[in-house]
C-alpha cells in the first residue's frame, strides 16, 4: 500500500497528447496518480494551435507549452527548474527521434510503446540511454499489473519449475468495426502507413505487448520464431493478424497470436505460462487474479489482496478484494462533487444527480435504527419511516 | 472518456487521513485522478506532531496544516485563496462536528460514510447543509463504478420491467483474523466501540454500503425490515453479522446479508435486482462487468467498454476491455521511473528492475523483425539473433 | 470408476411415469445406467388405456403393466419373479398412499421427493418402513453429485472448523413465464393445487432440496426457522417464494431463499457453508467444481476427477476433466447409430447426419499424415489432398 | 427430450472393454442410457479366460462370449438372433481389423477413435463401409455434446457470418505425472507403441479430437496444414505435444494445439470460432454452455435448456438448468439403493449412509410444517421439534 514518502515530485513534460488523444490522458493520469510527478510543460502537438489550446485546457503555464519538440528539450534542459522526466506519447514514427531529443540534453524519458519504427533505429536509441545514463521507462503498462509481477516472481523463484510451455494471445476486434474497414481509414490513419506505424501493424501495436508480457513473466526470450501474418482487411497495408510459433533455448515451446479482427474480443491478452511444476494462468481483462495450478491438482485462484509476494504488494495501493477500479470509482464521485461546487459557485440550483448526498446519508442511518429496532424485537418486521 | 476541460482546479482540503490511514490516502489518488482538485490544506490528525508530519509528506504548505479541524474551517473561510471543500475521512464520531463545521464556515463537503453515528444526528446535518446549501458528496464509492452506473439506469428506463425482488449481501473475512478476535482489538479499535463506531459494527461499516447499493440501482428504498444481528466474535461490543429481510411498497422483497466473519469473502459485495422482465446481477470484484438475463432466456454479460449507455460511459475514462486498473498499473510505471530517476540523481548506479526499459523496446523491435523474416519466407523458423 | 460386478440384476416396478412424464424418464434412465435393475413391471398411470400404451413403448410385459398400483403390489409380491423394488415417480400426493402399499407387500421403495404432503403422513410412512425393514431411498438427487459427497466429507471431517453460516439458495423463473401466469395454469396444475401438491408450493418442490442439501453437507439440521411465504402470482394458491433465517444449536446461522419467479434463474441451486477454518461452495449448475476458501486465504477449485476423497471417487464414473455430461454425449451418438440402423434396415438410403462416420475417421487420419509430413519439414506448409 | 418410443432395441456386441477398461465401460452405459440397445455378445478379451470373466461380470449369455473377434463376426452373423451391431473399444491398431470383420459380416460399426493407425488403413475400411452399406459411427464423444450441435447449427445457418479463424485446443497433463514419466510406461504402454498406437502419440490421442470437433462445428476442413511435433517425455517414441497452424480454402486461418504435458491440465478441449458476424466459445470442461459474442458486442452465455434450437433439443434429455451430470446423480442414488437392498436382502442389518431416506423426507416436512407456521406468525421464530 501506499505509504507517505516526502521525495520531492519530479518536474514532467509531455509530448504527444492534445486534446482528444486517449493515450495521452491516460499518461497524465498515471502521472497524477501516487502524486510523483508534476506536470510542468508539453509539445501537446505539432501544430501551434492545437498545442497552446490543448496546454491551455490542462493548466500548463503558456511560456512552458511548445510545438516543436526540439525547441522544447533544449529549452527545457536549459532551466533551472526544467523538467526532470519527458512522458513521449506521439504515434510511433516519432518515439526515436524525440527520445533522441531529450536524452540528447540530459533529460529522463519515458516513452510507449513501440519503442521506434525499425530494429536498428531502436538499437540506436538504446546506445543513446545507456551511453547518457538516463532514465529510459517503456510504458508495458501490463508489467504493472501487481498478479503479473507476482507471476514474475514465482517463476524466478523457481515456483513452476522449468518452463516448458508458454501461450500468448493478445485478441481485438476494434479493426473489423465497419468505419474501420473502409477506404478511408485505410488510407489516413497513421496506424495503417508503414512509414509512420513501422512495417508492424497488429503485431506491432499489440503484438509486443503480448511479446514483452510472456518475456516478462517467463523469464527468457525465444530464440527461434515462426511466423504468418495476414490482412483479412482489404486494402491494409500491414497486418492485422499474426500467429507465431516459438522454440525456446531450454527446449520450451511456444504459441503467440495476436489479432484485431478477433471478432467479439475487446482487448483479450491472455497468458499461460506451463512448467515443470505448475502452470500459471493471466487474463488482462480480469487481472485482480493470477491462476495456478500443480501438476495433477487443482486450480488455485491468487488474488491481488492475498498473495503476500513483495512484488505485488509494491505494486498494489488497495486492500484485498477492493479490485484497481476502486480508486476510478472514488475519483468519479470526487469529481461529479466538483461538477456540482463549479455549479453551485455559478449559482445554479442544486441539482440531483447519481452522486450520494447527505440525504442518502440519513437514509443509512434509518436503516440502521431499523435493523437494530427490529433485531431488539427478535426480528419482528419494522417500518422505515419515511 | 475523459476530454480536456480549461475549469480551473478546486482547492481541496482534508481532515483525517494522517499516515497509515488507508481511506484518506485513496481519497487524495481519487481527487488527483482527474486533476479537478488540489490538495492545500488538511488537519490530517487531531495530535499536532502526527498532524505536522502527515502535511509535510504530502507537500501540504506547514501554514495550513492544522490539527484542529475548528480552527481549520475558521481559517481557511477567512482566507482569499481558502479551500472550496473539505474531505472528511475520519472515524465515524467525527463525520457530523467536522461537517458542522465546514457546512457552517460555507464550505462544500465531501465525506466518507456512515453519515452520522445516530440519526437525529445526521438529519440534524442533512438540514445544515440543505440550509446552508453547500454540496454534501457522501461517498458510497461503489455508486462510482460505471456498470453500477449502467444499472441503475437500466432499472430506471424500465428495462428490466417492476421490480419484484432485491438480493444484496456484502461479506468480508477480516475480522475472523486471529489477530483481530483478541481481547486487545475488541477493547481497543474504534470499529468495536460504539462511542465511536456508532450502535452498529458491520451493519455501519459495509451493511449501509450493501443498503445504498441496492436502493441506487433498485431506484427504491424498503418501507418494512424485519432483522438480526449478532456477534460471532467474543466480547464484541458491536455485531459482526446481519441478516435482513426487506419488504417494498410496491411489493417487491428482498434479503440483505453482511458479515465481517464469512471465512473466505474478501470484499464479497454482490447485487441482484430480479424485475417481471429481466434481472441483472453486479459483482464488485468484478466491477466491469453487468450480467442482464430475461425472463426465460440466456445471460448477457455487458461491459463497460461495450455498454453504449450514457451513465456508463459518464464514468469511464479508457476504452473497452482495459479494466479500470490499467491506470493504477500505468501509474505503477511512473512511480517506479520516478524512483529510478531520484536514484540517477542521487547517483546512485542503474538497477535492474522489473520496469521496462529501452531495452526491453529492442527485443520488442528484434521480435518483429523476425517475424516478418519467418512470414516473408512462407513460415520458416527464423532465430532471434541475441 | 465403475468397476464390474457380478451382482445380480434387481428386478424394479415404476409407478407414475406415463408418456410425457420427464422425472419418469429420468428415473429409468438413471436405473440403466449402471446396470443394477431391470425395469420389469409398471402402474405408469392410473388411466388405463395411458398405462398401457405407456408400458408398450418402453416394452414391458403387457401382464406386468398396471394402471392401479394397489393390485400391481399385491400381484408382484405374489410372483416368484416378482419386483424387488419400486420407483414412485407420481404426484405428491401419491407418494405416501404408493410407498404404504408396496412396503406392506414387503417391497423395497424407491420415491420421488417430497416424501408426503403432511408431516403427519410422512412420519406414519417412515414408521412403517422402518417396521418392515424395506430400504426406502427418496431421490434428492443433489446428495449423488461427487462433489456434494466431498463436500460433505469434508465438513464431517472437520476440514472447514466448526459450521458458522449456511447460506442456501434455490432460484428458477418457470414460473414467471407467461403461460405459467395464467388462469389455467393455476387452476388446473396439479403443483398449485393444495390438495395435490400439499400446502407448500415452491417451498416442498425446491425449497426442500435447498434445505436437505444444505442439511446433507452441513451435517446439521435448524432448531429455529423464520419465514416468510409469498406469492407473487395472481391467483396461486401456494408459495412461490420463499425466505428463511435459520437458526442452529451450535449458534450458527443460516439464510434460506428459494423462488420459482426468479427471473432469469433456471435451476440455480446454490450453497455456500461457512465454517471456522474455510468456507466451501457448490454451485448445481456447475457441479463438477467445489469452491474452497481458507480463512484470509486464495479460493481453490476442486474438481470431480482430481480430489482424492473416497466419498467423490464412489460416485464417479469417468475420469479427470470430463464432466458427466460425456455419457450422455456418448450415449447421444449411439442414438443416432440406432436410428440410422434402423434406418438402413428398412431400407432407407444412408442419410447424412451429425453423426460421425467412417470418412470423418479417414479425414483425421488424413490430418495426421500431413501433421507428421509437415513436422519432418522443419515446419512447413503441407497440403491436406482432398 | 426424450420421448417414448416402441421401436425395438437393437442387438449389439462389443470387441474390447474387458474389466478394468475404461471406455469399454462408458460406451456400455452409452449403449443402456437411452434404451435403443441390448448388449448380447462380446469378446471382451482375447485372452479366453479374461474375456470369459469379463462377460460373466456383466451378465452376457456364455454361449456368446468370444475371445476371437473374428469368431464372433462369423458366428453372430450366422444366428437369427445375431448383432445387429458391434461396438469396438480395442487399442488403436485394431480398430481397422475389427471392424473390416464385421463389415464383411454384414455387421453395423460403432467404432471408437482414431478410425485406424494410417491413412491407407482408413482409407480401405471407408472403401470397405461404403461398399456393404452398413452405419459406420466413429464415436467423436464431444460431437454429441448438445451445446456442439447449436454451434454447429449456428455455424450452418451463418449466423456468424463467415468464418474466419478457428482456435482449438485439447491439452492434458497426465503423461506428465511422475508414473508415466519413467521407463516402464514408456517401453510397456501401447500409447507409446507406434506398432499398437499408429504414429502418432497426442496426435492421434486428442488431436484428431480436437480437428474433428473444429471441422465439425466450422463446417469446413483446412486445406494446408504447418505443424511441429516434440515429445518432452525422455524416451517417448511418438510425440506428446502438438502445434499446428491452419489455413482454409476460404481464407480463414486457424491454429491448433494439444499436448499430454500441460501442466495442470485435465482434459482441456476448447473451441472457438470467429466469424464475420459473431464468435462462438465452447468449453468441454463446461458442456452445458455456448458463449456468442457479435463484432463489437457483449458476450451472451446461451445454455443448453435455454437455446430453441432443433440441433441442441434432440441431444438434450433434461430441462433447462439440470447439467447433464444430473442423470449420473441419480443413478448414483439407484446404484446406492441397490447396494442397500442386496444387503437387506442378505440379512445384513441397515446401514446409515449418504443415501437419502424415508427419515430425510420427515425432516423435509417438519421444515415446511415450521416455514408455514412462522409465516403464519407474520414471521417469528419456530422451533423445529426434532
């Protein structure tokens, strides 16, 4: 859990993220979260408009909010309270060349993922951050999971045995939606353009994520791949289905698919992960529990409160049965309360909503001298009064 | 999903919620999240070392950290830039003089439930704050997730036709923890003392959870209870077990059930509403998901993602499939880059850990590559050169 | 497993059971199924004619079919090959007069649930069975499921603790269908019809099974009961729901809930018993699990074919994973082998049907082959020859 | 469901499933389940003495147990009263010999998978059937599974458009069990016997299963096949692990995977078919339902008694709710009654078992007697008089 800590909260710049870019709140959210991170400026996007109002609408100071990236990272670096860290969520053509930029003038980065367009550009990248000694974070968000990490650590610590098998599979079907299926998006969403996605589609989009997960959790690398890719939709110019066979140098075996024309699947990534000992099983859409069974023996259903592993306690904030969707859900009515102070303070007439209220609140507490009134009368029937 | 809003923050303060206290520290993520607060001021705790302390892990200015929540509210009405609400997150006894206070001093409130230790008291509140027309959020945080959202407007809308029957239960194991059967916890926690808790144990703490829960979705509350309570767990001054029978005006039954002593039950809240058309069926440990059964026919698991209704999607922030803790595991990102970048600038030697890096990116990139060798020479194995 | 046995055949009579009667056919099936009987004589209904035509379809001997069951007990005890038990698959009603006279004949009995439709009924019939020393097996058939057996060998071998809480649960929604709903409905069935069914409506059809089976694995039965009876049907003459507290000796609680107007339920009969050490729960609809929880623990889901208790291992026919159903589907292909037999015996051409046949065997073999080709081509592509 | 039929029963024979075997065993209860067949002649072994014992055992006339197939061919097509058809439950490489005796007989084939250990092998017997034009029933167990016929049905009706992936699965984890790890199994078991077991070990095993049941339900075999066999096992000589990827003339693509050595695997055949329109999952480890979920949809859980389809209906026997096990649940009662009444019948004094009784019914009704009277009290508490 959460404990206070006095570190100082690290200065954060952004690239990518204006308005309407889904990643980018995401980010910015996480960033806010355990309260580490200040926000401080943004190259919010290239062009100039659309980056001082995007800058505008989170709060940022004006003199700290740029369209060029370059611009940024050199002014930036050059003042005493620049930032610390860059969160770089741009399409991916761009991840290099601004991690480039900011590691270039001394400034920590962290960057989703993929981490560039092509293996050598990457490589390249990665003699950069290690040659400037900075901070280089790739957001594989689902190496955040607390069971993931707890799966981590079981298999290091030798508690499947040997691996012997790993299947991965990461399923959409958001590609096959009918808008997105025609000419139009084929031809000018960035997904889709080699030249900014990288010659991946699927496989680079998910694909890694469910490459990065299994390597996560397994503890090794393939050394041998076998690969089909397929385009089901016409006029795709990368894939969007992958199915891969891996041979391990332990002698495991393995499958990886991954696909966004999975009809009927939301954002599926599952694993398995088959040792000598036990097996372990994870499924993202459901990731407060880790299953794992012995050889010969039945299921057991780990949760995120239980399991008493340091990983995934470091990596959980909530108590035991309080699934991660509790804070979202605490942060909604805070800011459902918000909605109705701003409307308050303009005077508008209060309003009722969704969110609980003192008038809820008395209705609890009727209800609590109601049970105590009727328990007192061995259970005989009480009314509420209204 | 979230879009980008220029409304200026909201100055926040807090009383409660000192270190180690676990619901003030989900209070203060919660108002972070969606960056419609900022925390300045708080009487984190009523012992003025704990108090100092507490303000300063957090960065709260010393010149508003107080530990008497009186003078608090005093001087924070009295300044220009005072806080526009106070979050309330202390032991029960307190919720109704601290929102007192703060009610009486114009400031909104935003406080942890049960409302009041007794209902005089908490009508006495409902009519302060409806006199002093100051925004009351009590959070019933379970009224926050998306699908309980969803329901209550399914309900609504008459979807699922009369209501005819409401099953609600709430059960939770903790207190059958050995450590928490001891003399010493019944003699000395606030939850088993009634000057503080309040008459009701269990039924306070998580039966008025299941008890809002069930008139926020079944849009009714019972006009009859008929019920018992009892206390499995020696010398408990409070009951640890509920079990409530509900009658409704229009005729619809119903059956409450809350325990502290369930062996097994983590945080076991569950809701089914059956009407003359369908019934739907919410779990909380696993709140992304909504099961809707007809009458005589086959259950539908709606989700989050998935749902096209307005109240659900008000509540969400990212897309379908991605169940709410991908933000808590971005986050986990963040703050372990955080931790590493203090330790670069401390100069401390790069470590690995389990965040991903740049590195883990040209694997990634390295994958891809061969996977596109292997497809490209008609699925033949290709190694992953190291 | 069933191992074989040289045990002879048990020669059984069936009364109740005509043509259209489903826990007729139930019954017969479940007495072939392993062999121990031979159904040899029937009082399939008390019309003549139905009792005959019933009989004959299921190839009884036209002297051994009755349709008044006093005579078929006087005539089978009189027979030197006469019945050695019979099956009383009637109306409630019937139970108790049936059962009296084949028990007076010395017969052993077999009967359909509820035993009578008074208590005062039911305990003469008990003393007369136990007077005449005849087995009387009344078909609860939810205590022959492996997994309750286990779960009852467990509780009884203190694998649980001491018994806390039972919490059972029995929900369909027939009822509520539209054609249940009417007025012929509820004046000519038999189930609504005090004096047929007995007083208790949806509490003697399925509440008694919640209750036995909830005595069964606890292995203790309520001193107290609390109930409320409802009916939520226009015109019914009995319950259709029905709510308990159940109060034990041992100071253990209990909640009881059955209901035919559950919308969307089918048959779902739950348990859940929650004991000092951990807590277990079954649910029908899904009974090849039991769900296992220790206190402050992770759930394990024991399966029929992986627990090594004898109580499970004795009602268990096939092996690890397969669940029950497999027999079924099994026998469901020897159907289709009989009718199409039959079929070619008659001369008909060979139809294609879902039945696997001879060439689908030629199409897996066909598989394999090029499975095996492939492999020894280091993976690569095989064409399956049409 | 099921009705009643006059039609008479079949004669059938069985080659194989002498005591101790396990599917000789499940198709006996098959063939008894729904009545269609009369077991009158077997070679159970060909051993004489085994094979004589064995149908001693089972009650089959002496004069008709064989301990040559080829014999009882002979013979039992020369009686009036012979087979009319022979259920051959051999180890593999017989299946081919056996059943091309009985089809020259004249004899009707039901034959348990795989059809035979080669391609040419089958290809003669189908050559073979064809010619005598006798029903041929290769008993793919799961393509009776009524859930499997609905997807099929749904599948042919293009309800989920058109397919285009197929996922199947069939992993186990009993080869990897310490005992069948070491030298002896793998020297002694003709599983392991390319000679008795044909070439393929998981293949051929569960494998072809899997590929049948995927055709079965797609409605279309692939047309290349890329495959890559491994046997994890020291000194296996047939694989115990099996990938393959597929492609379909139509385009759709597909994978299939099955091994003995999944660690914590009990018998895991799954399926699932993604269309154009919809995606069907079926789980054999839960037969009783059928999840479809239409492009950018919610998933609904259709259930065997639920769905009005023809296909499922036919293979259905009990109403919506009641899994399958539900027979086997109550022959268990009627198999425990038996075991009771032989020992009454052989003096042995009464035994307290697990079988419900007279003495379980009283109980019942003294409940209801109490629920009634508490009801009548507006509900209050009743003590059950014991």
């Amino acid at each position: 859990m959460t404990t206070m800590t006095s570190q100082r909260r690290l200065k954060l710049g952004m690239v990518g993220g204006g308005d309407g870019a889904f990643i980018g709140a995401v980010h910015r959210m996480a960033a806010r979260l355990d309260d580490c991170y200040e926000l401080v400026a943004g190259a919010l996007s290239s062009q100039p408009e659309r980056a001082a109002a995007s800058a505008a609408a989170i709060g940022l100071d004006p003199a700290r909010a740029y369209s060029d990236y370059r611009e940024m990272a050199r002014r930036e670096a050059a003042r005493a309270d620049g930032i610390d860290a860059v969160a770089i969520v741009t399409p991916n053509y761009l991840h290099a060349p601004v991690a480039s930029a900011f590691l270039e003038a001394g400034i920590h980065v962290i960057c989703d993922k993929p981490l560039a367009i092509s293996l050598a550009e990457g490589e390249a990248l990665a003699a950069l951050a290690h040659a400037r000694n900075r901070v280089f974070a790739l957001t594989h968000v689902y190496a955040g999971y607390p069971m993931v990490r707890h799966a981590r650590a079981m298999v290091a610590a030798g508690d499947i045995g040997e691996v012997r098998l790993v299947q991965v599979e990461y399923a959409q079907d958001w590609l096959a939606e009918a808008a997105n299926q025609g000419r139009d998006y084929q031809e000018n969403n960035w997904h889709n353009d080699p030249l900014r996605a990288g010659p991946a589609g699927c496989l680079g989009d998910i694909g890694t994520h469910a490459y990065h997960l299994a390597g996560f959790v397994a503890g090794m690398l393939p050394s041998q791949v076998l690969a089909e890719l397929h385009a089901f939709t016409p006029g795709r110019r990368v894939d969007d289905h992958v199915q891969v066979m891996l041979r391990y140098a332990n002698g495991a075996r393995g499958m990886l698919w991954s696909s966004q024309m999975a009809t009927g699947c939301e954002n599926a990534l599952k694993l398995r992960v088959f040792g000598s000992k036990a097996s372990l099983a994870f499924d993202q859409e459901n990731p407060n529990a880790l299953w794992v069974t012995p050889q010969g023996g039945c299921a057991e259903r780990l949760t995120r409160g239980r399991v008493r592993g340091a990983a995934a306690q470091a990596a959980t904030r909530i108590p035991s049965g309080h699934p991660e969707g509790f804070i979202e859900a605490f942060a909604h009515l805070y800011r459902e309360a918000a909605a109705q102070i701003h409307a308050r303070e303009a005077g508008a007439a209060p309003e009722a909503g969704a969110l609980p209220t003192v008038d809820d609140g008395v209705d609890g507490l009727r209800f609590i001298d109601a049970v105590i009134e009727s328990h007192r009368g061995d259970a005989r029937w009480v009314s509420l009064a209204g």
